[in-house]
C-alpha cells in the first residue's frame, strides 16, 4: 500500500496544477504484415487493403494512424544485400513500394525497423563485421523507398554501442538530421525498453548522445511495450516516468529524458481476444494516459507532455495471439483514439525540446 501511495504521489507530482495540454503528435502503429513480422512475400493489394484499411480509414475517412513502422528487416541480410526465398537485396520481399505508396498517398508516414528481440544476434552480428556499410545500406533502402529508419537492438547485456555509432554516422552522412521531418529518409529513431531497467546500456547512451535537445542525432526513441499489458494507467505511467527521471542512483547513471524525444507504447492485441485499445477507447489505457501522455513535466529540455504513442502490433504480430484483421480490426480503440486527441495527417514537424 505504501508504494501505491508513493508512486501515486510521484505521478501526481509530475503533473502541474494548471496545464495547457501539448497535442499528440506522433500517433503510430508497428505493422507486421500476415506472417508475423517477416514480410516474406509479396503482398495482393486487396487482400492487404482488406486486412488494412482500419489503418488508413478509422470509419469517417481519416486514417487512425499518422504512422506505420513495417517490421521487421533482418540486420544482417541488409548488411549483405542478401536475396534469397523472402528477401530482395536486403529487404523483406513484402515491403514493396506499393505497400509504402498505400500509406504514404494517404498521408501516413511510413518507417522500416531493423531488428526486434528475435534478430538481436544478427543485430550483433552485423555491428561487428561492418557497422559503417550495414548503416550506408540502411539509408540508401530509406532514399529507395522514401521511408524512415528504426533501429530496434534488443541487446541487453552487451550492446555493441561504439559499432551502433558508427551505423548511425554512417546513416547521418547520407542523410543528416532534419528538423522539419520533410525528408522522410532522414528520419531515424531507436526503441528503448519500457522504462530504465531493461536495455541500460543502450538507454544510457541513447539519452547522453543521441536524444539530447540541443543538438540531437536521432530524432526521438520509442518507449517500447512491457511484458505484458499494464494492468493500469499508473502502472504504464511509472514506466514512461523513468525515462522523464533517468535513474541517477546508477554508476554511472542514465540521464533525464525530455518529455518531447520520446514515445509511450501500449499493445492492441494482447491474446486471442481483442483488447480495449483495439475495440474499445472508453476504456483503454489510450484514454485513461491521455492526460499523463499530454502534459508530463519535463526535467530536461523545455516543452512538456510526450511525443505521442506507438501501438503493438497490426495485423497479425504472433501465431499466438489475435490478428488486428475484421471483424477485430481497431477503429473503436486506435481510430476512436485519433479522433479524439485530433491527430495530425500528416505528422507534423516534432518538436525538439
């Protein structure tokens, strides 16, 4: 009871009594295509769109969405322009221009990710041969397809960072940050865990060195989603408020994070039924971290309130869970959520402090 009543006390206190809420701005949706996350054929348009269309229409015309996150490219098979069964120079043979276009034409952002827990080893195994041409490769796919990057290194002990560096300098001398957003290939953003007790290492340099305001490397960082769905808007809240805080009782420790570089994940789909975020907005945590989401006060940098959201995950992420596909596509919960907090489409230039 008592550490309820503390951490209530905290999240109260990282709200001020009299607030202008900051607009969501980035309001996105990982996509892994009808096979868990490989992309491994090409896709029928119509099929795609029948499976789809909740993202790009939430019922009244408007997309749910104002960005999708096509996941996942293989690190190691970009590093090596590999072809084969289910890739094509590198990149998953159903991430097409035409997939890309689907969105994009209706104003919705697109990006590729690179990696996710299941291809940690590849990650690592491409930062160690030539982190400099894996990085080269992966903005000349981006200039390709007119999409933006997410490095999504899911490695937990020892994160290879002086080769991450190196991956990002090399994507940053093709395509150097761009604070308006307008290039779309120069957009490039990394996931971290939840809060600051998982991915440590990458965190901490992460927030030292690439996320900082002044003068920034990526463009902000997905605050990814948990184990398991937070059970409520607290518990979801105390994650996302580790990064506002960093953990300054660690050697050495992880820095604040301003509440403008990053976002809050949530799952759509957590099972074979649909959750609350997918089918219901009224009582999903979209609604009830709302307030929290909007005005966060920030102990770095200068503007309160977070980026936005990321969703996990459209269509069918996982053999083991149901897929975001009629009749339990997310209109009432993300497409519902866009309304309400009157989404951008397009995604307008991010704030940077």
């Amino acid at each position: 009871m008592l550490r309820k009543l503390l951490l209530l006390v905290t999240l109260s206190a990282a709200l001020p009594a009299t607030v202008s809420a900051t607009p969501v701005s980035v309001y996105g949706a990982w996509l892994c295509g009808n096979d868990a996350c490989t992309w491994a054929s090409v896709r029928d348009m119509a099929d795609f769109d029948a499976k789809n269309r909740w993202l790009i229409n939430r019922g009244d015309g408007v997309p749910s969405v104002n960005l999708v996150v096509l996941s996942f490219v293989q690190p190691l098979k970009l590093l090596n322009r590999t072809t084969d069964a289910q890739t094509l120079s590198g990149v998953p043979r159903g991430m097409t221009p035409e997939v890309v276009n689907y969105f994009k034409s209706r104003g919705v952002r697109v990006m590729l990710s690179i990696g996710g827990i299941t291809y940690t080893d590849a990650w690592n195994q491409a930062l160690a041969a030539n982190p400099t041409q894996f990085g080269l490769n992966a903005a000349q796919v981006a200039r390709d397809l007119g999409v933006g990057i997410e490095i999504d290194y899911e490695e937990n002990t020892n994160p290879n960072l002086t080769a991450l560096q190196s991956f990002i300098n090399a994507y940053r001398s093709v395509h150097p940050y761009d604070a308006s957003g307008a290039n779309h290939a120069a957009r490039l953003t990394i996931d971290l865990a939840a809060g600051d007790r998982w991915l440590i290492a990458l965190t901490r340099k992460a927030t030292a060195d690439w996320l900082g305001t002044t003068t920034p490397v990526l463009d902000y960082a997905n605050a990814m989603v948990p184990n398991r769905q937070p059970n409520t808007a607290a518990d979801a809240q105390a994650n996302w408020q580790e990064h506002i805080d960093g953990k300054p009782q660690y050697d050495p420790p992880i820095l604040p994070l301003a509440a403008a570089k990053f976002t809050g994940s949530l799952y759509i789909v957590t099972g074979q039924n649909p959750a609350p975020e997918c089918t219901n907005f009224a009582s999903s945590l979209i609604s009830s971290t709302g307030t929290y989401v909007q005005n966060v006060q920030t102990r770095t940098g200068t503007t309160n309130g977070m980026l936005g959201y990321m969703f996990w995950a459209a269509e069918c992420p996982s053999t083991r869970r149901i897929c975001t596909t009629p009749p339990n596509s997310c209109e009432g919960g993300v497409g519902v959520g866009g309304r309400t907090y009157n989404i951008p489409i397009p995604m307008p230039a991010l704030r940077q402090s």
